[in-house]
C-alpha cells in the first residue's frame, strides 16, 4: 500500500466522521417525522461559529464546547416546534421547503451577528503529527474519528437500551400505533430535532481545527450529509455511518488522484449513479406505496 | 373556458401602462428582472404546483442557457440566436436524460437528484475558467437579429414583456389542455392517474423538460440583457429564490407565479443596504407561508373572496 494512499484513506476516514454524524442527523429526523431536514448542514455551522465565539468570549474550552452543543440543541428544539409542528400539511414539498426556510433564517442570522469571516479554533491536542506507515496524521484526525465513534455506540445504545429511544423508534415504524399506547409524538419530533442539532453542532466543533468555519459552510456539509444519508439508504442508522464514511473516501481519493477543484462536485455525481441504479441505496428498506 | 385568458389581457396590458410610469433606468431594470423570473417561475411552477415534483436545481439550467450565450458566440463565432437554440437544446437533453430514471423515484429523491445537477453545473462553471472565466464571470456579446442589435433597455422592457405575455397565454393553455389535466391528475394520485391511462413518467419527463428549457432561454435573456454573466446565476441559493417565488405566489396559479415574481424580485431592493437581513427574510416568508397559507398568496386571496378562482 502506499504513503499516497494510505494518506487520502486517512483524510477521507476524517471528513467522512463528520458527513456520517451529519447523515445521522437526517435519519433521525426523517425516521421520526418523515421530514428531510435541510438545515441540519446549518446545525454543524452553528457549532463551529458558537465554538469560536464561546471561546472568544474568554469561557473556558469545555464549556464554550459545551454551550456550542447546547445552544445548537435548543435552535432544533425550537425549529421543529415553530416550524414542522404548525404545519398541517404532510406533502412533501410543504415540509422540504420549510425546512430550507429554517437554513435561511439561521445562516443569515449568524451572518448578521458573527459577520463573514472566516475563524478556526487551535486543535484539541497540538499540532504534532503522528507517523503512520509513512503517512501523516493530525491529532485532531484522531479526536474526530474517536468522538464520532462515541457518539455513534451512544446512539446505538440509546435507540436499543433506554425506553426514550424506543419510543422514538416506535414512532417511526408506526406513529398512530406510538399515540395509541401512550407515546408523546410531539415530544419524540422535539427530541430528534434536538439530538440532530446537538450532534451536528458537534461535528462542527470537531472539524472547525482542520477546515475552518465561516457563516456559509453549512449548506455544502449539509448537503454532502444528506448525499451520504440517500447512499446508505435513508432511515438506516448503520446506512447513515457507512454512506458518510464511502462519500468522505472517495472525495479525498477523487480530489488526491483526479482533480482537487472538482472535489466538491464528486458527492452529486455519485449520488446521480447510486439514485440511477441503486435508488434504495445500500442499507434501504424495500416499501410498497399505499394506495 | 375563454374567461381564464383574461389574464393575458392583465398582463399585457399592465406591461404596456407600467412603461409609462417607470420613473428612472432604475424601475426600468428592476421591472425587466421582475419580467424575467416571472418567466422561468411560471415554468417551474408548472413542475412545482401542477406536477408537485420539486426541482431544486432550476437555476442550473438558467446557468446553462446565460453561459450558452456567453460562450459559443465569444469563443467559437456563433450566432447568438444559434446560441440560445444550443442552450435549451443543452437544457432540455440534460432534463431528459436526468428525469427517465429519476421520474420513477420520488419526493426526496428528486430534490436530491435536482439538487445534485445544479451543485455540479455550478461548479463545473466555476472551475472551467478557460471558457467561463471562472468566479469572475466573463462579459456576454450583444443580442441582434437581421443586422438590428438590441442594446437599449427599453427595446428589452418590450421583449421580456411580450415573452412574459406569450408564457402566461402558454401556461393558461398547457394548463387546459388534456396534458394539463394529466398532470393534475398525476399530483392528486399518482396511482389513480395511472389506472385511469396517464402515463405518469412520460408526463413528468415532459413537464419537467419543458421547465429547464424555459429557465435556458431566460437564462440566455438574461446574459444578453445584462451584458455580463457569473456563475452566481446558476447557484443552489438562486434555486431557492424561484421556489419561494413560487411557493409564496401560489402552487399551481398562474396569476401567482407572476404575483411571487413581482414581490420577491422587489424585495431584495428594499433590504439591499442590510447585508444578510435578506436571507432571514427569504427563510421567514417561506417559513410563514408553508404555516399560515401553504397555497399561496393568490390562491389564499381567491379563495377568500371567492372572485377570479383559477
């Protein structure tokens, strides 16, 4: 194997944590209400932004890290109970575009109080590369890799082991059947939104020492994450993780080996592929339409 | 049935009045723009509101057309009209090739697939800069036809205005007609529609390739009226701006796809001095449209007082 492929491995292992925490952001979301939410790229901007000003602000690292989840958290929460609950209508065109009007409101809010500069945060534990077999690799590589892998077991243990995760699983298979034995619908949409938000935000913070952030960063990692979450197939959490994983591979070797300015361009053309000849993607469930 | 083309008549004759009133070059170019997206709204509307397929990478194909026009005169000596031609055959070919195996999908799956397309032309624009000169754009010959070049403005307020009055009559007629009720039918159920012998994809290709060729030849409009094109043109955020015309219009009216245009092309104008304000209102009025009138404005007010319905 060598250096050159080991190297692009290791970048696109990096990038593809985050795209898997942003797909993950989606399947909870759609699994729990139906609803592709297209400001969950905006979450994981949030969470680079709010880092950077918490951090400004003089609070110290793990709390700024903290409110930059937080905070984050809270604009889910409040975005599904103003914006998805009001509205009565189940088509989709009705909830994708409210979704997209939510992203509006919050990037153009970050715009205007935190401005269009781009910040970026001093890596969690130095900059010291470490040598793997030739390659380099940032600690901060490391750092994303290692929470993104925390987050996911968390999850699973959350959706497999506690009643609150049930429930939200429950709903998603069968919301009437949910209502019907005591679930709280409304509080299981809440919950996702929020869990998305504070996941993304997360990602965001993670990344913010290799990438940088700026106001506008979200549509981009928003879309890629929802790229990943269609490839793994929509609604499979273990489709979310794999599918951010694959897009986060190929766009570093795409980039690496074909064209770095084309890079951004490498998720679409392969969801075009995946969408023609696999349109369930890899882990999607076979459904028939209800007449 | 004659009765629902009184809107032409508005329209053409609220074009021929308002070029009497602009006060400035200012109103003048703002009421060309307003001109030009109502056209590529009343087109996509007819993919949005009466097919209910969502494109959410429209402003790829207007990127097509504008750079059509730009590129084949500039670097290979065609003729502009042959430009434009090449553009909506580009367009439309791209649209085709893109909806037979798209079309049998559906909802999520097609924003993505739009999205995706106009993510790619946005960038392969970019990038390209030999031919497109890259972010910064590159300057767009003059439009003529038969030795007459078209450079003044005023001679563009009537062209964009008799094309908008041509559009509206073709939308009010495409909507009348039997393919009009297919696709009517088709966003009611598409399983009923089929039963009843709709042929649905072919029906959604057909909408759908229609839509992208309108947003070609405006996007080529648009090229030569400005003089000038960017690849901001063909940008995700611009998609975004056509589907709030459309939605904020009304879904499905004609009168509302030009309503929308009008409002939201103003907008901006007004916010202009406040950097970002524009995007939060942008996101705001979709928001609050999908709560309080997911129909619409005009169809919201139609229904209300009952008066012009359809």
């Amino acid at each position: 194997m060598s250096t050159q492929f080991l190297q692009f491995l290791l970048s696109g292992v990096t990038v593809g944590a985050i795209y898997a925490l942003a797909a993950l952001g989606f399947t909870i979301i759609y699994n729990a209400s139906n609803v592709i939410n297209f400001a969950q790229g905006e979450f994981i901007m949030l969470g680079g932004m709010l880092a950077v000003y918490f951090a400004g602000l003089g609070l110290p690292i793990p709390l700024a890290f903290l409110l930059a989840v937080l905070v984050p958290a809270l604009v889910g929460f409040l975005m599904a109970k103003l914006t998805i609950v009001p509205i009565k209508t189940a088509e989709t065109v009705a909830l994708i575009i409210a979704t997209i009007g939510a992203s509006q409101v919050i990037r153009g809010a970050v715009q205007v109080w935190l401005g269009k500069a781009s910040h970026g945060l001093p890596a969690f534990s130095g900059d010291t590369p470490l040598h793997l077999f030739g390659a380099v690799l940032m600690p901060q590589s490391l750092w994303v890799i290692g929470v993104s892998a925390l987050i996911v077991a968390a999850l699973w243990l959350f959706f497999n082991r506690s009643r609150a995760g049930k429930a939200v699983l429950a709903t998603s298979f069968n919301r009437l059947a949910a209502e019907l034995v005591g679930i709280n619908t409304d509080w299981v949409l809440f919950i996702s939104f929020a869990m998305s938000a504070g996941i993304g935000a997360l990602g965001g913070i993670l990344i913010t020492p290799i990438t940088l952030t700026s106001f506008d960063i979200g549509i981009m990692l928003g879309l890629k994450g929802f790229v990943a979450a269609v490839l793994g197939g929509l609604g499979s959490g273990l489709g979310a993780v794999v599918g951010g994983l694959i897009v986060g591979i190929i766009e570093a070797f795409g980039a690496g080996y074909l064209s770095s300015s084309y890079k951004d361009a490498i998720p679409f053309v392969l969801i075009l592929f995946i969408l023609f000849f696999i349109p369930r993607g890899l882990f999607g469930a076979k459904t028939a339409d209800r007449v | 049935m004659r009765q629902n083309y009184i809107g032409v008549y508005v329209v053409a004759l609220a074009a021929g009045v308002l070029f009497f009133l602009l006060p400035n070059s200012f109103y003048m170019d703002l009421a060309i723009r307003t001109g030009i997206n109502a056209i590529i709204v009343l087109g996509l509307n007819l993919l949005i509101g009466f097919a209910g397929q969502i494109s959410m990478g429209h402003a790829g194909f207007i990127g097509i057309g504008a750079f059509a026009s730009a590129i084949l005169p500039t670097h290979f000596g065609w003729h502009p009209l042959a430009a434009m031609i090449a553009g909506c055959a580009a367009a439309g070919a791209l649209a085709a090739l893109l909806a037979r195996p798209i079309f049998r999908l559906r909802g999520h799956y097609l924003a993505m697939a739009t999205l995706g397309l106009g993510i790619i032309i946005n960038i392969v624009l970019r990038n390209e800069v030999r031919f497109t000169g890259g972010p910064d754009g590159m300057p767009v010959p003059s439009f003529g036809l038969f030795g007459v070049d078209i450079d003044s403005d005023r001679s563009w307020y009537w062209i964009v205005s008799a094309l908008l009055v041509v559009s509206v009559w073709a939308s009010l007629n495409i909507i009348n007609s039997p393919f009009g009720r297919a696709l009517r039918a088709l966003h009611g159920s598409e399983m009923a529609a089929q039963v009843v012998g709709v042929n649905v994809v072919r029906y959604k290709v057909a909408i759908f390739v229609m839509s992208a060729v309108f947003a070609s030849i405006m996007g080529s409009i648009t090229a030569h009226y400005v003089g000038f094109v960017s690849p901001g043109i063909a940008d995700f955020g611009h998609s975004i701006e056509l589907i709030t015309m459309v939605v904020v219009g009304g879904m499905a009216s004609v009168a509302g796809s030009v309503v929308g245009a009008v409002l939201l092309t103003a907008l901006p104008q007004v916010l202009a001095t406040f950097e970002g304000w524009e995007t939060i209102a942008f996101g705001a009025i979709l928001i609050l449209c999908m709560i309080f009138m997911p129909r619409g404005l005009v169809p919201t007010l139609a229904a209300r007082f009952g008066a012009f319905r359809k």
